[in-house]
C-alpha cells in the first residue's frame, strides 16, 4: 500500500504551483513536527496484511483512505 499511496501522491503533486506545495508542506509539518524526534512505532505486516489471503486488512484500508481524505481536504487533487 505505501508504494501505491507514495505513487498517488507523486501524481496529485506534479504539476502544481510551488507556492502551494509550500503551504502544504508547511501545515503537515504543523501536524507531525513534534513526534519526528520520536515516531510512532508504526505496524507489523500481520497487522496491516491477511498473510493467508495477501489482502489489506480493512483496519489498514480505513487508514489509507482517511489520510488520503485529509489530503485532498488540504487541497491535493488526485487523479484517481
């Protein structure tokens, strides 16, 4: 998923004006800036993954779609 989400978001993002970029980028930093020195530890594949079907679990799915919500709430436009 994160290669199809890094893609997609590739995508949405050529092509637009550097000062949007730049605003973008700033309001996620916003966001995320205090936990960079100490990330969350993220998720195992069994816990992402159905390793019997190879499947997203649907958890995971819910994930990657609300943070694709909250980018094109920020103004990306994908293609998709």
């Amino acid at each position: 998923m994160e290669p199809r989400f890094a893609a997609e978001v590739v995508y949405a993002a050529a092509g637009i004006e550097r000062s949007f970029a730049n605003e973008l980028v700033k309001t996620l930093l916003s966001r995320y800036e205090e936990r960079l020195k100490d990330p969350p530890t993220g998720l195992t594949y069994q816990e992402c993954w159905d390793a019997r079907t190879g499947k997203p679990r649907e958890d995971y799915l819910r994930l990657y779609s609300r943070t694709k919500t909250k980018l094109e709430d920020l103004g990306l436009e994908f293609r998709y």
